[in-house]
C-alpha cells in the first residue's frame, strides 16, 4: 500500500496511510471539491495508520471553509484518536466523529 491514498467514494472520501504535512494539501483539495454542495462530506479515517497537526489543521481549515455543511470522520480509531481527543476538534458544530466498532463486543448487561 503506498504511504498516502485519497479515494473519492461518492459521498466524500477515504483517506488511507499516513496524513502528515506531506500530503495535507491533497486532503484540502479533496475537501475543497466534496463540500461545494453544502451537504455532508463523509471522510472514512479506518484506513489512516497515523494523522499529526497538519492533519487536524486541514479539517478544522475545511469545516470552518464551509459553516454551511458539515463533516463526518467515521471510522476514528486507536492510531488516531489521540490526536482527534486532544486538539478537540469533535467540538466544530459542524464537525462529526464517528468511532470505528469493528472488532467491539457489545457491553454486556
């Protein structure tokens, strides 16, 4: 698998590999032609191994770009939901992070 990969699946995009400085410009250009239409922007994150700060930064840049649509980080999962925890950005109103359950038992009652 390469390094980075973004692919576009109708609704927004899967960002697969590693998104550092490198390639947070490919994530805002990939941002900037999904949100145009105002309506959600489904960003799959399952497939990230890692996400630094000029990741978090491209995300927050994109849903403050576009306050009339809104973002969905599904798949948040252990290699990057430290980051996601601490900067906050689950906070944006128009910002939604879903966790990953794959692989989750249910709580028992």
């Amino acid at each position: 698998m390469p390094n980075f990969e973004i692919t576009p699946d109708g609704h927004g995009f899967i960002v697969s590999g590693e998104l550092d400085m490198a390639n947070a410009r490919a994530v805002a250009i990939a941002f900037r032609e999904a949100l145009p239409s105002g309506g959600p922007c489904t960003v799959d994150i399952w497939p990230l191994k890692l996400m630094d700060s000029s990741g978090i930064q491209t995300i927050v840049a994109a849903a403050k770009l576009a306050p009339n649509a809104y973002i969905v980080l599904h798949g948040d999962h252990d290699k990057v939901h430290r980051v996601v925890e601490i900067t906050g950005i689950d906070a944006l109103p128009n910002l939604h992070v879903i966790p990953c359950t794959i692989g989750l038992q249910p709580a028992s009652a």
